[in-house]
C-alpha cells in the first residue's frame, strides 16, 4: 500500500537577520509517495526480536531503553514523533551496534546486531 508522506524542512535565508536580530528562514514541505508494506514487515520482525529468547550467559538488561522503543512499534506500529525520541533511538542504536562489536558469543553478537538493524531502520 502507497501512503504520503510529509517531509519538511527549514532553510536559512540569505540577506542577514530581520529588525530585531531574529533570523529569516523558509520552511519547505514535500509531498513523497512511500510503500507502507515495510511498516508491516519492520513490525513483524520487531515482535520477532522481542519474542526472541535471550541468548544464555549473556549479561540482560530488561526493560531497556532498546527494548522498549523495539515494543513501542511492534505494537504501535509507529513511534512519538520528536527531536528527543530521534536522539534515544540513535543512542540505543550505537549502544547495541558497539555491544555486538564486544560480544565474543556468536549468539549474544546477533541478539545486538538484530536490535541495531531494528533501530537502524526506525531512524529512516
């Protein structure tokens, strides 16, 4: 399924700043078309994650910010909107990405790659 999307973006505009030291800029906004079906395959794969068993010997951390974002839009299917959730996301992404980097257990390794691929896709 097709469905639009909003984007818009701020620029500033030339010529300095107006009377009284504000500055000038011009908001644009585009129109995208984007394929839903990969919100339903991302949730699909989330509650995978999720129903995952944890892998053994490895050090768990429940109710983490990571799982809890991953939750959010297994079950939601989208995420609050907002510079501080964009901010947690990319957090929580080079955590687990820097994590399966450590992992000498192949297990415990992809558990964290899985979790950055999640979040790395959320942050599109």
């Amino acid at each position: 399924m097709l469905e639009l999307v909003k984007i818009f973006a701020i620029h500033p505009l030339p010529g300095g700043a107006p009377l009284g030291g504000g500055k000038r800029f011009s908001l644009s906004c585009t129109l995208i078309q984007r394929y839903s079906g990969m919100s339903t395959e991302l949730r699909a794969r989330a509650q995978a994650f999720l129903n995952r068993g944890i892998p053994s010997g490895m050090d768990y951390a429940p109710d983490s910010i990571a799982e809890r974002i991953i939750a959010t839009y297994a079950n939601r299917g989208r995420l609050p909107e907002g510079d501080e959730n964009a901010e947690l996301i990319e957090l929580a992404h080079l955590e687990s990405s820097a994590m399966a980097d450590q992992m000498t257990d192949p297990s415990a390794a992809g558990y964290f790659r899985e979790c950055a691929a999640i979040l790395e896709a959320l942050m599109v």
